[in-house]
C-alpha cells in the first residue's frame, strides 16, 4: 500500500500565521496611505479656500473707490478701517465696478465673526440708505485672528484709516495677516491705486 503524503497541522499552521501576518501588515500600509490621502485632500481643500480668499480680496480691493459714500449718520470715508474689536465691519470701503461688468459699483465690507469666519459684507451700492444692512457672505472659515493695517503718506503702519480728515481717500497699501486654526500665519500686502 501507498501512503499519500500530506502537509502536516504544523505545517497548516505556520503557514496560516505567515498568511495572517503579512494581510495584517497590509491592511496597516493600506490604512496608512488611506489616512494620508484624507489629510492631503483636507490640506489642499483648506489652501483652495484661503488662495480663494485672498484672490477676492485682491479684485475688491484692487478695485477701492476714492469716493465718499452718504449715509443715514452723515458722509462716510471711501475707506474706513477700524480695529477688529468693535461691531462695525473692521475694513469697509467703496469699489469701482469691474470692467468685465459683472458686478456693479458698491460698498463692501470685510470683518471676522464670533463663529472664525471671515464675513464679506455687501450693500446694494456705493450710498447706504436709512437701516440698509449689507448682505453677509462667510468667505474664508476656520480663522483665529484677522489683522489690517494701512500705510499712510508718512509710509508708516498705522491700524486704523483714515487717522486724520486730512489724510487721502484710501491709504498707499494695506497689509492682511491672517492667523488660521491650524496655526499658520499668512501675511500679504496689497498696493492699492490712490
């Protein structure tokens, strides 16, 4: 008679445990690349939303007007910048419409909120009407501090425009600096047309 031969329940089980082994240190490399695919997405998302930010706000002010605007407590300054601590919008100003004509010639307005949004404020035009409340727009969420400053004729940094009644219209530049949750600080300057 012939034996037959067989593996032996060693065999069986080593092999099995190899087998367990390498299909747990698979589903490790497969979690890892997973985890740093999600991250990779979230920062590319977060850095689409911050350069669409600063793009925004590049045109609008770009496009500052150098003209005063009426409202219901009497005239206002093409350009208001006010520390961020107060209700009112920490930067407001008048804008030219763009010349590809999709927009029209109004007031706007940029400020943080308690939620870490960054809100753009929008009248309906240059002149405020009694009670007219801009419209609200978040652009930019997940931010911990929203800086202005603006330089002056002197070229010094000043937090607040206009200082005096006899500075221009709207300053030389003004400088963003843009603190967000994750920690990174951003600091751009935007040379404006007085």
């Amino acid at each position: 008679m012939k034996r037959t031969r067989g593996f032996t329940l060693i065999e069986v089980m080593t092999a099995l445990l190899i087998l367990s082994l390498l299909a747990l240190m698979s589903y490790r490399g497969l979690s890892a690349v997973l985890d740093a695919r999600e991250h990779v997405k979230y920062e590319t998302d977060k850095w689409r939303r911050v350069a669409a930010f600063f793009a925004r706000f590049e045109r609008d002010v770009e496009l500052a007007a150098p003209r005063s605007v009426r409202t219901a407590d009497g005239p206002a300054p093409a350009w208001r910048g006010v520390p961020a601590a107060t209700a009112t919008a920490s930067l407001e100003f008048s804008r030219f419409a763009s010349t590809e004509g999709i927009d029209t010639a109004r007031r706007i307005g940029y400020q943080l909120n308690d939620k870490n949004e960054i809100e753009l404020w929008l009248w309906p035009g240059l002149d405020v009407a009694p009670n007219m409340l801009p419209a609200r727009y978040p652009v930019l969420a997940g931010v911990k501090t929203f800086e202005l400053q603006y330089l002056d004729p002197s070229l010094a940094w000043v937090d607040a425009w206009p200082v005096s009644p006899t500075d221009l219209p709207i300053p030389r530049a003004v400088r963003l600096r843009v603190v967000l949750a994750s920690n990174e600080e951003i600091v751009r300057i935007f040379v404006l047309r007085s």
